[in-house]
C-alpha cells in the first residue's frame, strides 16, 4: 500500500462554478480561452456562464436535474458547463462521435430537460430526439450555421440560439448554493468495455483533482498556455481543459476538430502552448508524422499522458526530439483525473510512476489480500477524495467498482523494486498462458519497439487444443510491408526480449485498430471479430 496525506475538507456549502469565478476575479481581463473563432477572458467566462444560468432557469430546468453537453470543444461549451454548475443543474457532458441512438439512449437514461448542442451535430440530436421515449424541453444550439432562435425541430422540440440566448439574459448574481457533496455534473464512461455507465461527479471533486495535481505535480501557473488532445468530454480532457488551468489562472487552446497530427502541430507552433495533454496513440501517430515541428518551433515546456499506458519507446524519442518530458499518469472516469503519476524531474518511461498525494493506492489478490511485494500482479484499488458517487441507475456495477472509500479501477498493475508502479493492463483483458498470467500491454509496448511497428493490440485465442494462446494484431508504419515473413520477425523479436511463453502465437496485420473516441484500443472488438471467425 502506498500512503498519502489526507486533503483537508471543503466547507459544505460549495459550488465549483463561483469558486473559480473568485479565484480569477482579479484576471479579469487575462484570456481564460482561444478558440477556432476567438478569445474570451476571465470577466467574459465568468459574465456568459452567469448569464447561461440565467437561460436555464428561464427555460425551467430545475436545480439538480440534467441537461445534455453535446458540443465540440469551443468557448461556449465551459460556458454551458460552468453556467450549468453555477444553477445548481447537472450537465451530462457526452462524446460527439456517437450515433443517435446512443444520444437517444443518453437522454432516457439521464432523463435531460434540455440538450445543448454544436450546430454540426444538431441533425445527430434530432435524429435521437425523435428515437427516445423522453421528452426534452429544448434545444440550445451553439455556433448555429443560420439563425434558429424561435424555431421548432421535427419534433416540435423548441431550438434556440445558445449566443442570442446568452445575449438577452441578465446574469444570474448569486450562484445556487449547492454542497460540496452534491451531484454537480456526469461523465459517461469511454465504452472500452461495452455499454457507457452514467458516472455520478461531485462539485468537490472538480476542486480535489485541481488541488491535488494541477499545481503540486504538473506545476501549472497563470503563466502557462494549456492545449488537450484530449476533448472537453473526456475525463482527462475535462481536467486538462477547465479545472486545471482555471484553478491557477492559465489559458486555454480548444480545438474543435479531430485530434490529428496536423492539427495539433498547427497549434503548437502558432498559439505556442506551453503544456500539451495527449494519449499514447497520438503522441505515436506525431512521432511518425513527416510534419513533426522541431524543437524550436514549439514552447512546450511539459507534457502529459493518460488513457493508455505510455510505452517506454514513445516517451523516450519523444523527450529526444523535444526536449521535454511527457509525465505519464493513470486516472479514470470513475476517479475523474490521475492518481497515479510520474513527476516532472523524476520520470521513469515504462511506469506509471507512484500515487499522487492525496491519493492512496494498493494491489490486491484475486481473494482481495494487499500484495505488499515488488513484482506481484495485482488489482488495483484506490482511495481519494475525488471519487464518483456511483454509476447513475446500475446498482450492480456501482457495487463492482465503487467499495466504500475504495474504488476498484479494473487494472492489473505491479511494483518494482524502487516502489514505482507498473501497468499490466485491463484486468478483463489478461491472458493466462502456460498456466501463467500474461500483461497484452507487456507484448504490445516489446512489439511497438520494432522500428516497422506504429501501434499493437493483444488478445488471447484458443488454439485447436483449446489453450490459450496470445495473439497480436498490428498496424504498421508502412502499411505496405505487412508480410508472413515480417510476422515471423516479430515473433522473434518478442521472443528475445521477453520469456518465451509470451510471445505472439498469431500476428494479424491491420489498417487500424478499433478505438473509443478519446483514443483507448477496444480489445473487446477484436475478440468479437475472432468469435466471429470461428
């Protein structure tokens, strides 16, 4: 068991949206954001959330129920955000690379009184809107192509402008005054292993992930200029994009678009953000991007990544070529942010570093005994303040995961000598061969040190004796090259670096791997596509 100084506590009366508003009520005209479209500052948030909590009593949405947060990154969406927060109302922030049925699904489940939605993706919306069983009262639209405030969808759903709404409302002077325990906003979790779980936040929570790593571990300042790949909806992104630099005064690069190569080096080198947030798979795909700017191009002081693992390699040729270091942590929806981190001047590539103060962690058995030996496999289970209250209307799984002041994370982790944490993957995704517990993250970090390597995913497979065997699917840098005679070198190349039984039995070549929005590899659908080959 790791051990970390308790927190101190939170008066009872807080809400994390008029906690921010004073925090930064002196910068008011420092810019909090810059967007595809402009600036917005410190006075400007605070001013357009206020008013935004405004709408939402006009539209009668009432404290403690849920609105829907269907919008790309943007100035507008912590508007929507905080001004939700500021009323006292729960936004349910959502991925906006899903289908209608799953929204359909999102706005039965949270039972939302209202959608706020980007234009790009309002079709997408109307199309769930008519689907679902529940009735939403109306339909904010940011950013609209074309005016469309007054105006009814197909559905007879009310659509208005969210910028005219915001425009014509007096702000809200005192903000509602919820409890530090109450249920301030939700996060559906990634879908990496089936259907998404409504996670239960709290308004302390925000300010506990904030507190606890912001400043004491990445070492944010007012002076900083922070930039995710990771969007507004992600857990992570949420932490990187709005709480994090807000609670120290810093700025904000939001990017509405996807999180390429291209885009991203677009924004290092013109708006120079200081502190970039990324995942594993993004940092491969710039590292083997011929447009990789080169040190002097960018101001990248830090770097962070969570999600994945970060394998050693990645992290390695990453500082080489810029001369910062990525800090790799591990944090989850149900957690809200990272726990477990490396440290900006002490980062060991190939871990995860050890628990965030703060934060307690330890490793357990399958009978539930704390493993207290470097190099024991184990469950991970964390305890601190920023927990999730429980999966909104699944008591079964809130049970599974949620364990008293435990949260059982759903990850394999073990030890080394020096006490630093070391991922072994997804407990429902270890392999157990020759009798044997096998980490895929173990053989896919070993195949990504292949130079024709790019990415990896590894499951296991029965062979005709019914054992389990694993097997490797890669995508590779040159798509082209992907022969039985590069499978065999891999083999061989994994065979020489780790013990024998682990090695790929199989190697499948891909032109991609099946992934969740925020970039995690959905092993789950490749052992569909095995079943389905059987």
């Amino acid at each position: 068991m790791t051990t970390q100084t308790a927190p101190s506590s939170l008066p009872d009366r807080f809400n994390f949206a008029q906690h921010l508003f004073a925090r930064n009520r002196a910068r008011g005209a420092k810019t909090a954001y810059i967007d595809d479209n402009g600036h917005l500052s410190y006075a400007e948030l605070a001013d357009r959330a206020q008013r935004f909590a405004s709408v939402l009593m006009g539209l009668g949405v009432r404290r403690e129920e849920r609105v829907l947060l269907l919008m790309h990154d943007c100035n507008d969406w912590p508007v929507a955000f905080l001004g939700s927060l500021y009323a006292g109302v729960v936004p349910v922030a959502v991925n906006t690379l899903l289908t209608a049925d799953d929204y359909a699904y999102m706005l039965e489940h949270s039972r939302a009184q209202v959608a706020l939605v980007s234009s790009a993706l309002l079709p997408t919306l109307q199309a769930a809107i008519a689907k679902a069983s529940h009735e939403v009262q109306a339909v904010v639209v940011s950013s609209p192509a074309a005016p469309v405030g007054g105006g009814a969808s197909a559905s007879g759903t009310p659509t208005l402008d969210f910028d005219h709404c915001v425009a014509s409302a007096t702000p809200m002077a005192t903000a509602v005054p919820t409890g530090r325990d109450d249920i301030g906003f939700w996060l559906y979790s990634s879908g990496s292993t089936g259907r998404p779980k409504g996670t239960a936040h709290t308004h302390g929570n925000l300010y506990w992930t904030a507190e606890l790593y912001a400043a004491p571990v990445l070492g944010l300042s007012e002076q900083d200029v922070c930039f995710s790949a990771a969007k507004l909806f992600f857990a992570y992104g949420l932490g990187n994009g709005l709480s994090f630099p807000l609670s120290v005064g810093a700025t904000v690069v939001l990017m509405a678009e996807r999180s390429t190569p291209d885009a991203c080096f677009r924004r290092f080198t013109e708006l120079r953000p200081t502190v970039f947030f990324g995942a594993p798979t993004g940092y491969a795909g710039m590292l083997a991007s011929p447009k990789l700017p080169s040190r002097t191009e960018v101001a990248l002081r830090l770097c962070s990544s969570a999600g994945e693992a970060l394998p050693r390699e990645i992290g390695e040729r990453w500082t080489a070529h810029f001369g910062c270091e990525i800090i790799d942590g591990i944090g989850s929806t149900e957690m809200l942010h990272i726990f477990l981190s490396n440290r900006p001047g002490d980062v060991r590539y190939g871990t995860t570093g050890k628990a965030v103060p703060g934060y307690v962690v330890e490793l357990r058995d399958d009978t539930g005994h704390v493993l207290t030996g470097s190099d024991e496999v184990g469950d991970l289970y964390i305890s601190g303040p920023s927990s999730a209250l429980m999966y909104w209307g699944n008591r079964e799984k809130s049970n599974e995961t949620f364990r008293g002041a435990w949260t059982k994370s759903g990850d394999k982790y073990f030890r080394d000598a020096d006490g630093y944490y070391v991922y072994a993957g997804r407990s429902d995704d270890m392999l157990k061969v020759s009798g044997q517990y096998v980490s895929p993250f173990e053989v896919e970090s070993t195949l990504m040190q292949h130079p024709a390597v790019l990415e990896s995913a590894v499951i296991g497979v029965d062979d005709a004796n019914g054992l389990t065997r694993a097997k490797a699917f890669v995508l590779l840098k040159d798509k082209s090259l992907g022969s039985e005679a590069l499978a065999h070198e891999l083999q061989a190349f994994v065979k020489a670096k780790l013990a024998p039984y682990k090695y790929p039995r199989q190697i499948e070549f891909l032109p991609e791997l099946p992934k969740t929005a925020t970039g995690k590899i959905q092993r789950f659908k490749l052992r569909e596509l095995e079943k389905s080959r059987a």
